[in-house]
DNA sequence: AGAAACGGGAGTTTTT
DNA sequence: CAAAAACTCCCGTTTC
C-alpha cells in the first residue's frame, strides 16, 4: 500500500514538475529547492489538518508565480484526486458528485488552470496585490487594480501558454463569459467581480478536507485512502525520496 | 473625452 | 473522431 501512495505522489509530483518547466522562463532545476519543498508540505500538511481557512494570510516567504510552492500545490491537488478517484470506485453512480479535477486521457497531467483559479490564486499571493485584491473576501468580491490589470491578464496568458499577449480586454471578455455560467459575476464597481458561492467553497483551502469529510463516509475503514494519516505518508515519502532534507527516520 | 463595460461572432485548444 | 467546453481574439457600440 505503501508503495501505491508513494508512486501516486511521485507521479503527481512529476506532472507538476513538468507543468512548471513548460512554463518557466529561467532555468529550472530538478530537484527543487528543497527548502522550499520542506517549508511548504509542512505547511499543506498543516492546512490540511486543521482546515485553515485562512491560510492564504500565512503563506511563507514570497516567491514568483512559477514557484515550487505551486508544484507542491498541484502535486498535492494530483495525488489528493486520485486517491478519491479510487475511493469513488465503489460508491453507487447516483451518490457521486462529480469531482471538479479529473485525470486526462493517459492518466498524465491535470486539467487545465481555468481563469476564475487563476484569479483566485493570484488573490492568495501578496505578490499580486498591486494587481488584484479582495473587496469582501468572506463574500468572494475582488478588484483589479487600474494600473496594474494589465499585468495580471499578461502573466495569465503567459501561465496558459496562449500566442499573442492576454490583455485585460479578453480576459474581461472570459470574464463577463462567466456571467452566463454563473461562476464570476460583475459587481456594478469599477473592474470589480465576484465568485459565485458555488467556486468559492471550491477555491477555499479546506476544501480537501471537507471533501475528506463528505467523501470518507463512503469509503470503507480499511481503505482509508483518504485518512490523514497519507499525509504523513506524503511526509515521509518526502524524506524517504530527500534524505538530504534529513529526517529523523532516514 | 477616456476608461470600462458589453456582447456578437469566428477561431483555437482542451476535454468529454 | 465529433461535439462541447472554455477560452481567445477582434470589434463596433454603449455606459459611466
């Protein structure tokens, strides 16, 4: 079992890795850096555990956009998904929502970043502030910031691996797009927006956990894909694979 | 006047 | 492989 868990977090690891590599502009190195690494499983697994909801105001140490925090977080999401994947494998058709990330075809990669994550995402960094910034966060309302919205829509087109520049112009047309489905709606104030309840309780960092919650009263006790304790399994798995990062066990 | 917003519609890429 | 989804790109028009 052990083995399963940790070849699922090392291939999410991987299709992380590579998703940063196709998009960074330096040079990139592998492995990470691993203090950064380290720093930041500790701090998932502590999101994790105690369903911080807040925890985008305890971010560590401030990095770029392309960073290893990202790889960890996309690493996290991967495994996390295919471990309910699995779990969803027995429950009846008619009790599954369906999960909102899914593998692709060939099992390899993750579905690609849509505008309203991004967004999100870039609300959670303090490094885009000068761009974008929440209004009313409890109620998902955000702004973009006149002079730097620019900015923010070119690193989105850059992040999507689009042609041409992204300017705030079609990003705002994606956006009022959204007006249709519901997920982002316009605010009457100038450039400001808000997410649909729906995505905000998606986006939110306890999401996993109450999906932990939602989904663990289908799986059997002896399956306990989704316990926590696969995060000290990740935990380990870190050590296990980075004994340079020296934990105590290796 | 100028910035921001709007929405039709064709084109592209990814997912189903 | 076809169809649908989710943008992307362009543009004329309207509102603030």
């Amino acid at each position: 079992m052990a083995c399963v868990e940790q070849d699922k977090l090392g291939q999410a690891f991987e299709d992380a890795f590579e998703v940063l590599r196709q998009h960074s502009t330096g040079d990139l190195q592998y492995p990470p850096d691993l203090l950064d690494y380290k720093n930041y499983l500790a701090f998932i697994n502590h999101c994790h555990v105690r369903g911080n909801s807040s925890c985008c105001a305890v971010l560590p140490v401030e990095e770029p956009v392309y960073n290893w925090r990202t790889v960890i977080n996309s690493a996290a999401d991967l495994y996390f998904e295919g471990n309910i994947h699995q779990s969803l494998q027995n429950i009846p058709e008619n009790q599954l929502v369906q999960p909102a990330v899914l593998q692709q075809k060939g099992g390899k990669g993750r579905k690609k970043l849509r505008l309203f994550e991004y967004l999100h995402e870039s609300l959670c960094n303090p490094e885009m502030a000068s761009c974008i910034q929440w209004v009313d966060e409890n109620r998902g309302i955000f702004q973009f910031i006149s002079k730097n919205k620019e900015k923010l829509a070119q690193l989105w087109g850059k992040r999507k691996g689009n042609r041409k520049t992204m300017t705030y112009q079609k990003m705002a047309r994606a956006l009022r797009n959204y007006e249709r489905t519901g997920e982002i709606t316009k605010i009457r104030r100038k450039l400001t927006y808000q997410f649909s309840e729906a995505i905000l309780q998606r986006l939110s960092p306890s999401y996993f956990l109450e999906k932990e919650i939602f989904y663990s009263q289908y799986v059997q006790p002896d399956q306990g894909h989704l316990s926590l304790n696969n995060w000290n399994a990740n935990y380990n798995y870190t050590y296990a694979n980075y004994p340079e990062l020296g934990h105590p066990d290796c």
